[in-house]
C-alpha cells in the first residue's frame, strides 16, 4: 500500500515582474519520503521552496501539506468572493527549514539555537537534547556556532528545524559551502538523521550526484517545468526527453538514423532501448559508462584519445573518432590510455534514442 501524499503542489506559477519563474509545477511527495529538486541555476528551485515553506506568495496554484490547503492563488471562476491569493503564514505550516548556510544565531549556543523556535510550544531542554542527541552532538549544548565545524553547524540547523516535530523538511542546498570531502560526508549523515525520525523532506540542488544518491524521488526543474518526476534509477535509464538525459549525468549525443531496434550512427549499428524511435533521424545518447575501449587491433570504431582525466577508483578519455565526433568513455583505472594513442571504441549495451530535432 502506497504512502499518502504529504506534500501536493498544483498548478503553480510565479512570476517576478515580467519574468515567469515557475509556469505550473505539479509535485506530489508521499509521507516518509525524500524527494529532489534537480535543477541549473536560475531554474526557479529556491522559489519553488520559498512558496511551499510560505515565504513568498504564489500567483496561482495551490500547495497543500498534511491534507491542508496553505496557500492557495485567486480562483478564475466567474463570481467567486475570494479575489486575492489566500497564504498561511510560515509558522502555521508545519514547515522546517534548514538554508545553505546553517543561519544559527551567533550569540546562542546550541541549546539556544535549537531551542529557539519551541518557546511557545511547551517543550523544552528534554527536546533540545534528544534533538541535538539525534544528529550526533549530544553534550554540545554549551557550544556556540562559532566553535562548530561547518559540518556541524548543519546538523545543528537540521536539529532546530526537526525540534518542533514539523510534517515537512526543507532542505535549500545546504551542503553547497563545504568542500568535496566534507560535503558528502555530511549529507550522508544529514540523511541518515531525517530517515531515523521518518522525516519527509525536499532537497532542492544542482548537484546531480547528490540528487539521485540520496533521493526516493527525483523533480527535473528546467525551464520553470518539471521536466520529469520519479525514481533515480527511472531518471537516469529512462529519461523522458533530451534535455532530461543530458542533464541528469554525463551523456554523448550522436546523431543516427533508427531502422527497427537498431540505428546506424558513427560507432556503427547500435541496438536500441524499449520505447525508442523506430525509423528515421535520430538523437542517440549514451553514457559513458556504456563505452568499452581497447586496443587499436582489436574490434570497434577506430579514434584517437585527445583528453583524459583520472579519478582513482576509474578514469575518463576523450575519444575523437575518423568521423569528428568526440565520445567520452569511462574505464578501469587498471588501463587508461594517454592523449595520442589509438584504440578502438564499441558500444555493447541497448542506447536511448529520441526523435531529432525538427
């Protein structure tokens, strides 16, 4: 049995002057879940959060949390009395919010802090400590911000908003300012802490990695649209369009002309995934994961290596094939090839395809 919808976004547009920022985004996240919303910047994602978490009014649309209409634009029907968007305050929505900087009060110390927003809701140390106990700085009551590391700053943040027991996290790219190590280190035990509580929460980031490691669900917001909303895997193996496959991870577009389940492009005759266009032009996008390199005497496209980049764990090379195309293929860090030697590209698994342009 599915979880019951928790947050229910319909319908929603915003506009700054002349500029549409969102132009009717529908979003739904069930109870319990941890949802995404990917997106380049400008795209419109902090101001998705904003109207849900209240502080910016929509100008159509409706958002509801917990079965509650919050915020709800004018109606277009003829003679209705209401005539003005209707907005619960931030307060009343049973919203928490964690920004990107943490924002705790530099002259409170954590219990201050976390404390803060329970001063009319008869709780008080017991919840702090069990707040601050959660998330790994049990004892640290008497810190202040400024003797924290960056990462512990953030799991104070989160700790202050999970205090007064919100239906609903916000999470607004909060591991942007901490660097690469600390970065996935911290939001893998930001996440642990909200899936401890049973925390519902949207992440809104550009950072594709992080949207689809720690997401049940993921929101492609481009051009001020969701572009397409499910599972990682399904955004990544299926994607429901170009743009969504281009910028969910790293892909090669070649074009290629589709015969049944196959299309001829500069790598040769490749097979096709499900769903594909079956005849005519096409757009092939394959990852670079999907690359085999070799040797120049064994089988393939023939190419000439122009970059490479190592990661340790694997490698990347930038392939220029005899046609012009350049294709980028993931290997083993056990074999790389260096920029100048010849080898030969294949691709062995089904490709996604999408009917060209025009």
């Amino acid at each position: 049995m599915s979880a019951p919808i928790l947050l229910s976004v319909a319908g929603v547009t915003k506009s700054f002057g002349p500029q549409r920022v969102l132009d009717g985004i529908d979003l739904e996240v069930p109870t319990g879940a941890i949802a995404a919303v990917l997106g380049p910047s400008g795209c419109g994602k902090t101001t998705l959060l904003r109207l849900i978490a209240g502080f910016d009014e929509l100008d159509s649309g409706t958002i509801s949390i917990a079965g509650q209409v919050v915020a709800a634009g004018p109606p277009t029907a003829a003679g209705s009395r209401r005539s003005r968007p209707t907005s619960l305050p931030p307060e009343r929505r049973g919203v928490g919010v964690v920004p990107q900087e943490g924002a705790l009060f530099p002259h409170l110390d954590l219990e201050g802090n976390v404390g803060y927003g329970l001063a009319n809701r008869g709780k008080g140390t017991d919840r702090v400590r069990e707040m601050l106990a959660l998330v790994g700085l049990g004892g640290m009551e008497r810190k202040r911000p400024h003797e924290l590391s960056g990462g512990q700053q953030q799991r104070a943040a989160l700790a202050r908003a999970l205090a007064p027991g919100p239906a609903l996290i916000l999470l607004d790219e909060p591991f942007s300012s901490l660097d690469a190590a600390m970065r996935a280190q911290v939001r893998d035990e930001v996440f642990e802490v909200l899936r401890a509580a049973g925390a519902t929460a949207v992440l809104v980031t550009h950072d594709q990695q992080e949207a689809l490691s720690v997401a049940d669900q993921v929101a492609v917001l481009l051009g001020g649209r969701v572009a397409q909303c499910g599972e990682p895997t399904d955004l990544y193996v299926a994607p429901a369009s170009r743009a969504v496959a281009t910028f969910v991870g790293e892909a090669v577009v070649l074009p290629g002309v589709a015969s049944g389940a196959t299309a001829l492009c500069a790598l040769g005759e490749l097979s096709l995934t499900a769903g594909a266009p079956t005849f005519g032009e096409v757009e092939l996008v394959i990852r670079p994961e999907q690359f085999a390199i070799g040797d120049v005497e064994g089988p393939g496209t023939a190419g000439v290596v122009i970059g490479r980049s190592y990661y340790g764990h694997d490698g990347v090379a930038r392939v220029q094939l005899g046609t012009g195309e350049v294709v980028v293929c993931r290997t083993p860090a056990g074999w790389l090839p260096t920029r100048g030697d010849a080898v030969r590209v294949q691709v062995a698994t089904p490709v996604i395809a999408f009917a060209a342009a025009g």
